[in-house]
C-alpha cells in the first residue's frame, strides 16, 4: 500500500503544485473558472497556499504518516469545497475537481491503511 500512495500522492502533489504556480500567476483559465464559481479574487492567493501546503504534506507524509493523512484530509475537503462551489452555481464542468476529490480520497485511504 506504500508505494501505491506514495505514486499517487506524488502525482497530486505534482498537481497542485502546478496548480497552485497557476494560480499564484493568475492564469486565464484559472481566474475565469474561480470567477465562473463567484469566488472573489482575494481568495487566489490563500486557496494557491491551500494547494501548496497539501502538495508539502503529501510529500512529507512519505516519511511521516500523521502528516500525510492530515494533508489527504485537506486536500480532499478542499476539493469537497470546489465541488460545492461548483454545484451552488449550477455550473456542471466540475469534472476536473471531482477527479480530484476522489484521487485525494484514495491518497487518504492509501495512507491510512499503509
């Protein structure tokens, strides 16, 4: 179980590391979906330092497992939130926040039970 967390933690750190470089750059396409969602443009940089701090925690949980499972928690209601957020607007493109949330969700399993 191991390494099956430590691929897919990895990966997902990897992707809200990019995620997070994005969105502290204010590229077009994340401001447009943040504002798509009403999400207000002071929030960029605390939810880029959201993602940031999941991605440290996933890797750091590799060799500390509280810190691992706590970043996976995060993470996955971080992507509970951008789901809802979603939803609340009725605007139904939430794919790649739902692929999200359930990759964060097997990262939490995976640690948890490795």
């Amino acid at each position: 179980m191991f390494i099956a967390y430590a691929v897919v933690g990895g990966l997902l750190a990897l992707v809200l590391t990019a995620s997070a470089t994005l969105t502290l750059q204010r590229n077009d396409q994340i401001v447009a979906s943040m504002q798509k969602v009403q999400v207000p443009d002071s929030w960029l940089p605390r939810l880029a330092g959201l993602k940031a701090a999941g991605a440290i925690g996933l890797v750091a949980g590799l060799w500390i497992t509280p810190l691992g499972v706590a970043a996976a928690i995060g993470v996955t209601l971080y992507f509970v939130g951008a789901v809802i957020s979603h939803l609340r607007v009725k605007d139904y493109e939430l794919a790649p926040a739902a692929v999200l949330t359930l990759v964060a969700v097997a990262a939490l399993i995976l640690r948890t039970l490795s």
